[in-house]
C-alpha cells in the first residue's frame, strides 16, 4: 500500500486514519472542505497533527467541485481511495436535507467517477448503521434488508451503497462499503452523544435523556474501527462466479463487499451516562425527552463478516473506552 486518498481527512475517522497510515509508512493525500457543520478549529487542530508528516499532503477541496476533484485524481493517481467526506447527523438531516443529497449522494458520484476515470484499484468508502431503520431484527445483519430509512441521512448512506454496486457491476470497480456503528473516541464529533453529555455534565447544563432512557447503542471505540479499516484497504474484492447459486443478499457478481464495523455490544443509554458522570466526577442533569424523528431505540452490529474477512475483533470495553474519551476532553479544553 502505497499511496492512499482519504477523503474527510480532518474529520474524526479520516483523521485518526491518516495519523495512522502515515504511522505505517503510507504516503496519504488528504482531502477536506472544512467545512463549518461544527468547530472549525477542531479540524484545524486535527489537520496540524498531520501536516507536520512529509507523507501527507492536504488538498482544501469540495468533494463537490467536480473539475478540482479530477485534477486531483489525474495528477496524484493514487491506486486506493477513503472515501469518509460526507454531510454527518441524523438530526441535521431534518433541518437541511439539501446538504445531504449535495454532498452525500452528487459528492459521492464525484468519487466514483474519479475511481472509474483514473484507475483506482479499491473505493472503501463510510456508509452507515442509519440504514437499517426500523429494523427490529438484532443484531442487524448485512443479510438483512434495509428497505425502510428513517432519515434523510440513511436514505443518502443506502443510496451510496447501491450506487457503489452499479459501479462494480458495470465498470468492475472493486467497493466495500462500511456501516459505520457509533464511533466515539478522542478528537470526536462534537455533535455525537460522548462530546455533548461531556460538555454538558462538565458545564452544569441539562442533557436530553430521548426516549426517556430506553435506547440502546453499538458504541464502537475509534481504535478498533482503524483496525477494522485498515487492512480492507488492500483487501480487493473480486467477483464472485455467476454460476454459484449460493451468494448472500449482501454479495454479488460484481467486485463489491459490505460489511457492518461495530462493537457487537449494545451500551443502555442509563449506564453510558453514569459512567461518563464517574469519569468527570460530576453528577448528571437529566431532561427526559420523546424520541428524536429519525432516531431507532437500538443498534447492534453483526460483525461475523468482518471478522471471516479480516480477523476483526474490537477489543475496547465501554468503561475503557469512556474514560479515555474523558480523558483527551479535559485535556483538550484545558480543564
């Protein structure tokens, strides 16, 4: 593995992924807009952990500019792609769902015809846990079917999946979309559920407790989603033989893969709060609220694919997990 292109560098994933592909030797272009759905700074401050690797450099580019894109692509000509640059959040999907179909379906076309265009050997790109729904089913299954989104931003994650496939199917572009389960860890989403009750035990303020509790989910700790990604990068999947009769919903006769990447241990949302409260020492303000539009009572990934795959096997606990969260928090506002 050479050269790679990770798309979304400054986020929370693309980032911990560029940090750790330089690690191993990789040269990586990095690819982001900044853009201001939350802190700047923070990807600011992500960016200048990497900038200082002469292995990486940084393209402050629009996966929507199509004509930068490509002068990206033709120039670099890199063999694998990242792509992780996307409109995040359930609940912004309410607010602005112009956002969602701009960046997360036309941005992602972009992609695949960069791919198709300039000889890319493997797209692994974000999808996500969202498309399951109202599933009821557990743990969700990429066997199962994932026909009824409740948000925008699930109907434009499934969107991406089967314009992957059309990819593979007609150009023989090899993809493997991930399903992405509640990633959380150091240098976090500010919108994500670990920041926001952090911020706001430490602050004093009310937090919104949905569903009055009664919701479960797959927490999945940044370190162990790096492992599950890391080695599917060079892992090119191949057609499979039109003849075999025994393909799985989520397999094809095209080079393509999907693959849930989570925990497999769903955290009450009850027990997640304590235990960030015993991390900060500081007693929660709990405001029970009705379910959020677009929100599921629980997500819980079957992995088993990943890990005949990969050997994938998360091995960070909650309690671990939470407390190292905890821990970069403080130490990153200076508290």
């Amino acid at each position: 593995m050479q050269t790679v292109c990770v798309t979304g560098a400054a986020g929370f994933i693309g980032f911990h992924l560029c940090r750790r592909l330089l690690a191993l030797g990789c040269t990586v272009i990095g690819i982001d807009n900044l853009n201001d759905y939350y802190d700047v700074k923070l990807k600011r401050d992500r960016l200048q952990l990497l900038e200082p690797s002469a292995q990486f450099k940084f393209f402050h580019v629009d996966i929507c500019d199509q004509a930068a894109l490509q002068e990206i692509y033709s120039r670099e000509r890199f063999e694998f792609t990242v792509h992780l640059a996307a409109q995040a959040g359930v609940r912004y999907s309410l607010e602005n769902p112009r956002a969602y179909t701009q960046n997360n379906v036309a941005g992602f076309l972009n992609i695949l015809e960069c791919c198709r265009l300039f000889g890319g050997k493997h797209l692994v790109y974000a999808s996500s846990s969202s498309v399951y729904g109202f599933n009821t089913k557990v743990p969700f299954s990429v066997r199962d079917s994932v026909d009824h989104p409740v948000s925008l931003y699930a109907a434009t994650k499934r969107a991406n999946e089967l314009m992957a496939h059309v990819y593979s199917h007609v150009y023989g572009l090899p993809t493997t979309g991930l399903r992405f389960f509640t990633v959380y860890g150091p240098w976090g989403r500010p919108d994500m559920a670990p920041f926001l009750f952090t911020k706001a035990i430490l602050e004093g303020t009310p937090i919104k407790v949905f569903n009055h509790g009664k919701l479960k989910r797959d927490f999945t700790f940044i370190d162990d989603i790096i492992d599950g990604v890391i080695p599917l990068i060079e892992r090119i999947p191949a057609a499979e033989a039109k003849a075999d009769t025994t393909l799985r919903p989520d397999e094809s006769w095209a080079p393509y893969r999907l693959y849930n990447i989570g925990n497999h241990r769903p955290v009450e949302l009850p027990y997640f709060i304590e235990l960030i409260e015993r991390y900060t020492n500081r007693k929660a303000i709990c405001l029970p609220v009705p379910m959020q539009p677009g929100d599921v009572p629980i997500t819980y990934a079957d992995v088993i694919e990943l890990s005949e795959a990969t050997g994938f096997s998360p091995r960070t606990s909650i309690e671990d997990g939470l407390r190292e969260f905890v821990t970069w928090y403080k130490g990153y506002y200076g508290l």
